[in-house]
C-alpha cells in the first residue's frame, strides 16, 4: 500500500497548494469543459431533439422567439393584452424581462435557426456553465483539481438534470448553472474578494424569475452566514449581509408584481401533499446506481421510468475518508445548503405557489458531489483496509439491492450497471492505494480520469436505455418557417377550442399548441401561462397550456346577460378554431358543428374547422360594450394604455367593458375602475359629467413606480460598490508592496 498523500487541508492556502504542483492551471477546468460537452452531446447520439421536449417546445422556445422580436422592433417586454392570461409578463416572471442574458437568447433565437439546435446550444452551454461553476466551489473548499473536474462533470450528468430540466424545464437549468457562481462569488466576497463577482450571477440568477433558484439563493446566503460566524470573521458576515440587501431589492422588482397579482390567478395558498412528483428516502439511497427507476407519482404513474434521482455512481467512494468537525467547520456552509436542500427535496408536494420538490433534486445532487470532492481531497485514508472495501461493496451492493426492489423487472439493466460502477470503482482503488512508483507521481490524476470516463460510459449506456425525457414531445417543427402557414385565413384575434396535442404532430399544419403560437405571429387567446387568470380559465374551461374542453364552443357563442353581447364579442375573438375532440375518431361531432349567424366558414379538414366572424370590427384591447344610454368612441389603443371618449352617457353615467383582463395594477382618468364584467373583464365606470370628456385607461404593473427605481437603485448600488472595493483593493495591495520593499531595506540599515 502507499505511503500517505500529501492533499491540502480546508484551510490550506490555494498558492501554498500551487507550489506544490506543477502543471497549468488551466489543464482541468478546461478538461472539465470538454468533457462536459461530449457528455451533454450523448444524449443526441440516440434521440436528436432531446434538448426540445415539453416545456421547451410549447413554452421557452417561443418566449423567446417573442422577445427577439420584440426587441428588435424597439419594444420592451412588459405586457401584452393580445396575450391574455399569458400577456402579463411581470406577474408571470419567467419573462426575464430584467435579464440580459435572456435577451440576448431572446435575440438568438429570432433569427431562424433551427429551435431544435438552438434549444440544445443554450443548454449544453449551460451545462458548461454549470460543471465550471462546481469546479470553482469545489476549489473554493480547498478540493484538488482533479477532484473538482469529476464533480463538475458529474453534476451535469445527474439524473433530474439530465432527464427533467435538459430536456424541457430549461428555466431550471439556467438558474442551477448559475448558483455555483453565486456560491463562489460569494465566498470570495465573504474573503474580501470583488462584490461583483457575487452580485453579478446573483442578479442573472434572479432576474431569470425562477423561483426555486431563488429561494435556493436565499438558503446559500443562509449557509454562508453561518459558516462565517462559526470562523467568527465579521466582516464577512457584512459583506454578506449587504450583498443580501441588494440581492432582495432585485427579487423584490421581479416577484412583487406576481405576489400582487396572486389574488386573481391559479398561484396555490395551500400546504398539502398529493404525493406527485415526491421522492423518498428509498429513492435517494439508491442513488448511485445509474438505472434506478424509483418510485416517484408522475405524469407517468407510480415509478419514473427514467433513473431522475440518479446522482454519481462513485459515491460509495466517500467511506474511504475520514472527517472530522475541527477539518468540516471551515466548509459548514456545504453542510448547511446540502441539509436544507434535502430537506425541501423531501417536502410535501404543495407549499404553497411551490410545487414538485423533486424541482430541488438537482441542488442536493450538487450538495453531496462538492462534498465528495472535498472530502476526497483533504481527508483520504492513507491506507486501504479490508474493511474500509467492504464497506465500498457492501455500500453499491445495498444501493443495488434498493433499485432492484423498486423495480425487478430490470434486473439485468441493474446487473449491468452495477457491474459497470464496481469495475470503475476497482480501478480508482488501484489507481489510489496499488504502491507503484507511477501511481505514487500520478495516481490521483488517473484516478480522476478513470471517473470521468467512466462517467461519460455510464452516460453512454443510459441514454442508449434511456434515450428520451419522460415529459411530451409535441414533435414540433423544428423549423421556424414551417410555422408561418397555419390559419392563412383567420383575422384577427384567434381562439382555439380542443387539445391539439392529443391529435398527434400530423395537425401541426393546422394549428399549434401554447407558446407555438408566437412563432405563427398571430394572435391567439390559447398560450401557455402557468399562473393563469382564474376566472377567465374557469369560464373558458382552459388550462394552463391552453388547451380548453370541448365545450368551450358553446360558452364563446353564448349571450353574456349583463351585456347582451356574446362571449366571442367581448374577447373580440375573431376567428374560432374548433378542434376534433380524441374520441370523435369518425370525426360526427366535429362535422355537426355548423357556424352561426354572423361566421363564415373558411377551411374544413377531418381535424378542424375554422370559422372568421363576418364583420371584424375594432382591435383587441378597446371598449366592446357599454350600458344602456352610453356611448364611447375610441381614440387610441396600446398595450398599456387605452383612450375613449365619452360621446354620450345616461344621467346616472353609465359602465364601458373593455376587452382586457382586469389585473390589478390599472388605473382610470376621468372614471373608475367598476366590478368586472363575467368576473374578469376591466370594466369602467364614467359618470354624467364625462360626457365630452377623455377617459384614459393605464395599466402598470403593482408597485411599479417604486419597483423600478428600487431596482435601478440596487444596480447602481451594486456597480458603485464593485467599483470602489476593486479601487480599494488595489490601493491596499500597492501599500502592501511597498511595505514588503521598505522592510529588508529596514533590516539592512539596522545592521
């Protein structure tokens, strides 16, 4: 066996470590790089669009082609009323209306690539971004290169990372990516380091207005707190603690507008658990084994038919270090984030607005591969025992054991894998303890290649068994112009009544599904909006993707009492597309539907019909009814603002509807905002007097006026403080020098 490795401890100095070694610094977080983009290029080996499923398709993707768009026409995106429940983008959050990063991918995806290449180039470079950002905590906690290459490539390849947020929930990905960075800038800050290179990631993160990376955020800034009065250094903790303040005033503007919102949308209140999409112990201790399908409720029945809780296969690895709690104080904040994190991982599956802790998999996973690192680094056993072995085995044996329990019917997918993790982890053994003269010079190195190979093997093999998300893949065009003929006949606003997606991609020439429909550049009511409005949804019968029952048709064509208009007239729905529901397979229902007076029918195929309302009048936005004896004639219609004048009202005044969502946060000159009509359409009040006069109807996000500046101010704050703290550091390192100049000059005087 061999002698002891000299490793560096938590507090040894990262230049006291350099001296010791001699290769570039670079070799392995470029290695780490490469390595993540072959393993992020697996998956596309065996399922070309894994990077476009679900979320990705019917919801990011067209977010983003729709900020392109209206980036370049010089519009910034705030709010939309032709997107109805899905049109306002501050309440909604995950616009990133306040990033930069977003609007840059925003402008990238406006220019016609393919969406199935685009979407996978911004996730593998989120990838990268991710494994370079635990590179760099991993050294932050004094863990060897080598051993931060494996954990940095090893997060990427993690099962909830790979199969949920890759391949649809792109907006957790991003944050993920960049709460590494967060952490490292951080710590540097909390060291005495730049603000900015805290407060930067801190601020994409964000803006992204992804909650779970945000709370994720706060929990961070928890844990480096602690860790910094555990090493009793103040100054830290302040640096901290302001920090904190700016990074609140940011979430502040981003979630306020949502917060204030909640009351007339489909954000849940209520702490409960369904047990959908929660995990269990069982579940997590089996781990390491690369094809577990655990027991987890999903879109998909009982067990996820995809290894999600999979974290590393060299896990077991950790019985051969030996901790102490004088060596873990120094990286309490690892300990802290990764207890919480699994805490919240093991949550009941509604807490609020939150839902699905396995969202959270990914940060625990993140929690365990530092650890594994670090300890791997700083406290090895020198000597390699029969029982520390069998501990090894006896540890990927009963991890083996759990996932053949949860699912027997893989036992040789099990055997396999298990086989493929125990040869792997044979050879870093040897790699570590076999006594040999070039092991001795280089066995650690070997050791961390040897698991990063057999990483991107491992990856290898799953995706050849487990090639696909388990979320829908719409089959979309991947082609954007294969999106500019759909409804060539329709005017106007455009309502659609079915569920596309269970027609089949074959109707994709027809219509589309939620956020799609950005790319058709028309204007449709069915997109997708996870907060919803709740009463336009219920009365519509819509969900958040859009899609609506099939009675929907009767509602749009029905009298609204108050009014004595129809449910088409005041959502100034213009053209109605109505789609063959699943079970009509001869198609009987939808040919029964015959349009009404007043609609022509101008297109008719075994999936659809589509009728255009014969006279199309005024815009989306603007006044479509008023009460008995008033009379208003518009002036002007934008997205945030509509002017009416009042030609004619009766003695008591009188009510206008218009065609907008009431959301909080509008506001009437010369009138008043009155009690929606149907329970969600802005309605306005004008008295007797307003006849003649100009009724200005605005909206502005809640809180607008002072959320704005706040976060102006935050920023600027921010910049200042990065800014003069660089200033100051240099001005303190010069004063050093020639204080460390003067000294020996000193020393030779006095002899």
């Amino acid at each position: 066996m061999k002698e002891e490795r000299r490793v560096p401890s938590l507090g040894a100095s990262v230049a006291e470590e350099r001296g010791r070694r001699q290769e570039p610094t670079f070799l392995w977080p470029l290695l780490t790089a490469v390595a993540t983009i072959v393993a992020a290029l697996i998956p596309l080996l065996f399922n070309r669009r894994f990077y476009f499923f679900d979320d990705t398709q019917a919801g990011a993707y067209g977010i983003w082609v729709e900020i392109g768009e209206k980036l370049r026409a010089g519009d910034w995106p705030l709010f939309s009323i032709e997107g109805w429940a899905a049109g306002n983008y501050a309440a909604e959050g995950q616009w990133g209306i306040w990033n930069p990063m977003i609007m840059a991918i925003g402008l990238g995806a406006s220019t016609g690539m393919s969406a199935v290449l685009f979407s996978s180039i911004v996730k593998i470079v989120f990838l990268v971004i991710l494994a370079l950002g635990v590179f760099n905590v991993c050294r932050t906690y004094r863990a060897t290169p080598e051993w931060s290459a494996v954990a940095g490539v090893a997060t990427t390849l993690t099962g909830f990372t790979t199969y949920m947020d890759g391949p649809s929930w792109v907006t957790g990905l991003m944050v993920f990516a960049l709460l590494p960075w967060c952490w490292w800038g951080l710590k540097r800050l909390a060291d005495g380091g730049n603000p900015l290179s805290a407060l930067i990631p801190a601020y994409l993160l964000i803006t992204i207005g992804y909650v779970h990376g945000t709370i994720m955020l706060v929990i961070l800034f928890i844990a480096l707190l602690a860790e910094a009065l555990l090493l009793r250094t103040g100054k830290g903790a302040l640096r901290l603690i302001v920090a904190g303040a700016l990074c609140g005033a940011f979430a502040l503007t981003v979630y306020f507008p949502g917060v204030a919102t909640a009351p007339v949308t489909a954000r849940g209140t209520v702490i409960g658990n369904s047990g959908f999409l929660g995990i269990d112990i069982t579940g997590l201790a089996s781990s390491p084994i690369p094809s577990s399908l655990p027991q987890i409720t999903g879109w998909w029945g009982a067990f996820a038919p995809v290894p999600v809780l999979y974290i590393a296969w060299f896990l077991p690895l950790l019985l051969l270090t030996r901790p102490t709690v004088a060596q873990l104080r120094p990286a309490a904040a690892l300990l802290v984030f990764g207890a919480a994190s699994l805490l919240l991982t093991l949550a009941p599956s509604d807490l609020g607005p939150l839902r699905f802790p396995v969202r959270l998999m990914p940060y625990f996973a993140m929690s365990v591969l530092i650890v594994f690192a670090v300890l791997m680094s700083t406290v090895l056993v020198s000597r390699l025992t029969r029982l520390r072995v069998g501990a090894v085995i006896l540890a990927l044996g009963f991890s083996a054991y759990l996932a053949w329990s949860q699912n027997p019917d893989f036992v040789r997918l099990h055997v396999l894998f298990t086989g493929l993790a125990g040869l792997a982890i044979l050879l870093v053994l040897l790699a570590l303890f076999v006594d040999r003269p070039v092991l001795r010079r280089h066995g650690l190195r070997i050791a961390a290649l040897i698991a990063v190979v057999f990483c991107l093997a491992t990856a290898v093999a799953q995706k050849k068994y487990f090639p696909a998300a388990p979320l829908p893949d719409f089959q979309l065009p991947a082609e954007p112009g294969a999106y500019d003929d759909v409804l060539p006949d329709s005017k106007g606003s455009i309502f659609v009544v079915g569920e596309p997606a269970q027609l089949g991609e074959q109707v994709w020439d027809e219509t589309l599904v939620s956020n799609s429909w950005y790319l058709a550049d028309k204007p449709v009511h069915n997109l997708y909006s996870p907060i919803m409005y709740t009463a336009y949804s219920e009365d519509l019968c819509m969900t958040s993707h859009g899609w609506t029952c099939a009675g929907a048709i009767f509602k749009l064509l029905s009298v609204d009492e108050a009014t004595g208009k129809t449910v088409a007239e005041l959502l100034d729905v213009d053209t109605i597309q109505i789609l063959r529901e699943p079970q009509d397979s001869d198609g009987a229902i939808l040919r029964s539907r015959v349009a009404p007076a007043g609609w022509t029918e101008v297109e008719r195929t075994e999936n659809s019909a589509t009728w255009v309302r014969d006279d199309v009048e005024g815009a989306v936005g603007e006044p479509v009814a008023t009460s008995a004896g008033t009379e208003v004639e518009v002036i002007s219609n934008g997205e945030e603002k509509v002017s009416f004048e009042v030609t004619r009202t009766g003695a008591d005044g009188g009510s206008v509807v218009l065609s907008r969502l009431d959301w909080p946060g509008y506001s009437v000159s010369n009138g008043s905002i009155g009690d929606s009509t149907r329970g969600y359409l802005l309605t306005v009040d004008v008295g007797p007097e307003s006849e003649g006069q100009v009724v200005t109807v605005s909206f502005e996000p809640p809180a607008w006026n002072v959320l704005v500046p706040l976060m102006w101010v935050a920023i600027c704050a921010s910049v200042l403080w990065g800014v003069l703290g660089g200033l100051l550091a240099r001005v303190l390192a010069g004063r050093r020098r020639s204080a460390s100049r003067r000294e020996p000059a000193a020393e030779r005087e006095s002899r």
